[in-house]
C-alpha cells in the first residue's frame, strides 16, 4: 500500500538537503559569513516547506481532502496539523539551540513558534468551535511550556 510519509521523491530530496546542511556545517571555515547564513537559510526554509508539503500530502491521501491549495487552506484539520507540525520543528530548532548554546538558532525557533501563534488567531480562530481548533490550540500552548521549561534562551556569549 501507499504511505505518503514514505515517498521516494520526498526521500531523496530530505536526503538532499541533510547533505546540503552537512555540506554547510562540515566546510563553514571556507565559507564568508554572509553566504553562510544566505546557505543555513534557504536551505532551512527548504525543509520546512518539504515537511508542510508531505503533511500536506498525507491530509490528501489519508482525509480524502483534493490536493489544491485552496481546499488545503479550507481544511481545518490541516490548518490545525500544520500549526503542531511547525510548532514541534520549533522545538527541535529550539532545543538544537540550547544544546548548541546558540541565542541566533534560538531565536529563529522563536520566530516560527510566533509565526505559529499568529496563524492560530488569524486562521483557525474562523473556525471557533471545532474539535480540531481545541486541539491545535492545546498541543500548540503545551508544546510553548515544555519550550519554556526545558530550552529556555541561551546565554550570551561573552
């Protein structure tokens, strides 16, 4: 059977860009600082746009919902999926950055659990009432407090 989770295509490109971030990390001495960032970001925003297109991909296959963008955006169990996936990302960046006693990773991570929090009240705030709303707003609120406990910001380096 098919699991869309499982695809080749979204494979070799995740393989793709794991290589890419190595390739980045591994050779960041050769690199301007400028065109580091430039590289650490576009890949970056490249795998958060695979991991929401495979998500979308899933919502298709598993919910039976039309894979176009207008009928994603309508669906409010991707919308509510959508903000969980991000928010859990935001984790790992957040984390990540703890770990690496890295305030700038951490503050990206910030930016995406923002952005989380203003597609909760602009978008599926419309929606007000379903069951899916009611989730995504507690999964997102109890991921921000395991952030808080567990990754708070980094200190400065000196």
């Amino acid at each position: 059977t098919y699991i869309p989770l499982l695809n080749p295509l979204d494979f070799i490109q995740l393989i793709g860009l794991l290589i890419l971030f190595y390739w980045v990390y591994h050779y960041r001495d050769r690199f301007l600082p400028e065109s580091k960032v430039v590289l650490f970001t576009i890949s970056s925003v490249m795998l958060l746009i695979l991991s929401s297109v495979i998500f979308a991909r899933s919502v298709h296959f598993y919910r039976e919902v039309a894979y176009t963008i207008p009928t994603l955006l309508e669906d409010i169990f991707f919308q509510a999926g959508l903000s969980i996936l991000w928010s859990l990302i935001a984790i790992v960046i957040m984390f990540s950055a703890k770990y690496l006693i890295n305030r700038n990773l951490w503050m990206v991570g910030m930016g995406l659990l923002g952005l989380v929090v203003l597609k909760l009240f602009v978008v599926e705030l419309g929606s007000s009432g379903t069951v899916e709303r009611i989730i995504s707003f507690i999964a997102v609120g109890g991921l921000m407090l395991l952030i808080g406990y567990f990754a708070p910001l980094p200190p400065k380096r000196e």
